[in-house]
C-alpha cells in the first residue's frame, strides 16, 4: 500500500506540473469612505489629480533645502542600512533559484580499515611484511578521486515556492528602503522650516529686547523724576526678562536643529554650515495641491506595498509547508579513478562510476507537517490583518494631513491680517510721535507688537508648511524616479 500511495503521489506531481499551497491572488480590497472615491476631507485648494512630482521638496522653491535632501539622500547611515538589507534579501533569491540546479564538486577518499570477519579475495602478492594470508580478508583499502554530483527533483514545487518568498521578501526590502526615503525626506524638510522660523523668531526678539530696553531706561528716567511709581518699572524690567528666556530658547532651539540636520546628513554633531546662517525666509507650499485619490495612495505608498509583498511572502511560505507532504527523489552520483591499490588512481581505462537514487517520504511524522502548514496558515492570515491595518493608518494620515492643511492656511489668512493691522498702527504711531502727539515709551510698546506679530506670522507659515510637508509624507511621495520635465 505504501508503494502504490508512493508512486501515486509521484504520477499525479509529475502529470499535472503541481505546485503545492494557495496561488496567491493580491491583497483584500478596501473602499473609499467618500462614495465619489477621493478623499473626505480634500479642500477647495486641493485638487484631485495625481501627484506627478517624486521631488516634492522641490516645490517649495529653496536650493539649501534641496541641497540637505540631497545629501541626506546619498549619506544619511539609516538609509544605507535599508539599501544594505536589499542586498541581502537579493542574494537569498540567487540563492534559492541556484537550489535547483544540481551541485557539482570534487572529492578524493581514502579508506583503510581492518575488519575482522570480511572475508575479501585479494590475488595480489602481499607486500613485504604484510601480514599473512589468514589477516589478508580483515584488511580494507578503497582509494578514489574524481568528480561528485548531487541533484533533488522538485515534484510538489516546494523549491518554486521558496523561490517566490525571498522575491517577495526582496520586493518588501525595496519598499521598506523607499518608506525610509519618503520618512528621511519629510524628516529633512521639517527640521530645515523650523530652523528658519527659530532663527526668525531670535532675529525678531533681538530686535524686541533692544525696544524693551529703551522702554526701561525711559521707565526709570521717570521714576528717578518722581514721575512714576516703582510698580511701572518692575513691570517694564519683568517684560525684559521674558523677552531674554525667550530669546535663549529660541537660540536652543536654532542649535538643536542644525544638529538633527548635521546628523540626517550623516555629518557629526556641531559641524558649522555656513550656509545655514543666512537668510532666515521660510520657504511656502504652492497655492494648489494634487493628492489624487485613495486608490492611489494605496498604490503608491511604500509602506502598504511592503506589507502586500509580506502578504505574498506568507501566502508562498504555505507551499513550501505543503509541499513537505510529497516524497522527495534525489540522486547523487561519483565519478573517479580509484580501486584497492594506489595504483589504480592513474588507470584511467577504468573509471568508478557509482549512482545512487534516493527516495524519501516522510509519511508518518505524527501530525508535524500539519501543524507546520497550519502554522503557515496563521501567519498568512496576521500578513492580511496586517496589511489592512497598514491600509487604514495610511488613509488615516491622509485625511488628517488634509485636515489639518486646510485649519492651517485659515489660521495664517487670520495671521496675515493681524500682522496687516499692527503695520498700520505702527505707521500711524510713527507719525503721532514725529508730531509730538505720544511718547517714545508708547511708540517702543506699538513697534514691540508689530515685531510680535511679524513673528506669529512666521510661526503661522511654518506651520502651514509643515503641515504641506505632512501631507506629502501622507501621501507616500519622494521615493518615485524623478519626472521628466
């Protein structure tokens, strides 16, 4: 019975080209909340096309921002990790496709032993003080050298499904390799905008510090002349203080960030850059902005192709347990030169020739290659939640990138029109004291709300490109080739 179930097994493999384990068939499906198909929460300046450009940093316009993407591109060391674990996974595909070829080597055997009961003929004449004819059948002497092959026939296409998991796996190294380019992009560009807007912001308090002081010293010119109370001068000194906190944090602020950008650079800590000192304009995102739809999001992010390569990958890894089930033929073969005697190593009229077919079928393993397919099962089946999940949070910071982007350009419109104002009253202050109407006191404390509003202003527009730049992160771009344009 055990012989007909064999050859059975071996006939039905080799007749129908099986291939154990599910085919994989793609990712589940999941459906847009908007019954239009684009996304929720997509403002009036938001447009549904597509996004063409991978290079989205170069949209705002600023050659030192292109300059730090650039270089934390080619030598950020966490980048480099993520193209490393690419290599590797590549290799694992050669290797496995060389699995089914047969291997071909060397070898050279020596074997000498004495057994006592073998009874071996030997006519040669014995060797000087070799024993004699009643220990010649005990001795045992097999010299050969020449060339070994070993080859395993894949029936049930356990070796094609191995096959398909490290290209799968290779595939969601890539994709993990550029998921770490859209998050290093988006990481660079952050820290440069809140650069810019901490070095304004300490270049505007400076310039609020030098006010306050004239402030003071005028405070105290009236109190000395009995003009003022003390409580006026504590007030105007307690203003000071505050403007100096928040002038060394802002300089932290400054410090901090040209370190992260040093360090996305794959530079050491503290190393000065020039370049980075000078003008202090936060870049702006362009008035419209494509995000195309969910569907190609889903398309496009790295991090949800990655996961569906992992889904393939474990729908794969249940053929390779399948496949455990057929029997497994494979032949092994030598041939040499070789014999009883070292002589026989240089007669090459006869050749060793030795093959030896192997059949190996593990048909009663006490429920082990079950358990490992049902294992495989199970694991397919997290790759799906998985995937799913991944999905989900995409889309999630998708429609909060957007949501976000639209409360930000309402929240610097209203900004714009405070700054507008404070400039207004700032040059009709100007004028009043230039005719004497109010004092220099007075005309300091409307220039020190202009300078503060000048600085929520900033604040606002860094805002409002960061929140630009998230929604780029969201939307899984700056990894793609570049366009032609």
């Amino acid at each position: 019975m055990i012989r007909k179930s064999t050859i059975s097994l071996l006939a039905i493999a080799l007749l129908a080209g099986c291939v154990a384990g599910p085919d994989y068939t793609g990712p589940p499906d999941i459906v847009s909340a908007n019954p239009n198909g684009g996304f929720v929460r997509a403002s009036s300046e938001v447009v549904g096309t597509a996004p063409q450009l991978a290079e989205w940093w170069l949209l705002l316009k600023d050659p030192e921002l292109n300059r730090l993407v650039e270089a934390a591109l080619a030598n950020n060391p966490s980048l480099q990790a993520a193209q490393a674990r690419i290599a590797q996974a590549r290799a694992s595909v050669r290797q496995e496709r060389a699995g089914r070829l047969p291997t071909l080597g060397t070898q050279a055997t020596v074997v000498q032993g004495r057994l006592p009961g073998l009874d071996i003929q030997n006519t040669a004449p014995p060797s000087p003080g070799a024993p004699g004819p009643q220990g010649q059948g005990d001795n045992l002497s097999i010299y050969n050298v020449g060339l070994n092959a070993n080859w395993e026939l894949d029936f049930a296409g356990g070796t094609q499904r191995r096959i398909e998991v490290s290209n799968a796996q290779a595939a969601a190294a890539v994709a993990n390799t550029e998921d770490a380019k859209v998050q290093l992009t988006a990481e660079v560009a952050n820290a440069y905008v809140s650069l810019r807007e901490s070095q304004f912001r300490a270049k505007r308090t400076r310039v609020q510090i030098e006010l306050q002081q004239q402030i003071l010293s005028l405070t105290y010119q009236q109190y000395q002349q009995g003009v003022l109370p003390l409580f006026p001068l504590g007030n105007a000194n307690a203003e000071l203080e505050l403007l100096k906190s928040q002038l060394a944090e802002a300089e932290a602020d400054t410090a901090v960030l040209l370190d992260a950008l040093a360090i996305l650079e794959g530079k050491v800590p503290g190393t000065s850059d020039e370049a980075l000192q000078k003008d202090f304009e936060v870049p702006l995102p362009p008035e419209q902005v494509a995000v195309g739809d969910p569907a190609g999001l889903v398309a496009r992010r790295p991090d949800i192709r990655g996961a569906e390569r992992n889904l393939a990958a474990a729908t794969a890894q249940i053929g390779v347990a399948e496949a455990a089930r057929f029997p497994k033929l494979s032949f092994m073969g030598i041939l040499g030169l070789g014999g009883t005697s070292l002589d026989d190593l240089l007669d090459v009229g006869s050749p060793s020739v030795l093959a030896i077919p192997q059949l190996q079928w593990n048909f009663l393993d006490f429920g082990r290659i079950d358990a490992s397919i049902e294992q495989a099962g199970s694991a397919r089946d997290e790759a799906v939640a998985k995937y799913r999940q991944t999905v989900l949070v995409a889309l999630q910071d998708a429609e909060r990138a957007l949501a976000r982007f639209g409360q930000q350009r309402a929240a610097l419109a209203a900004l714009a029109q405070i700054k507008l104002q404070a400039d207004g009253a700032a040059d009709l202050d100007r004028q009043r004291f230039a005719a004497g109407a109010i004092s220099r006191t007075d005309l300091n404390r409307t220039l020190r709300k202009q300078e503060q509003a000048a600085t929520d202003l900033v604040r606002g527009k860094a805002a409002l490109t960061m929140s630009w730049i998230a929604l780029q992160k969201s939307l899984g771009l700056g990894w793609q080739a570049p366009v032609t344009r």
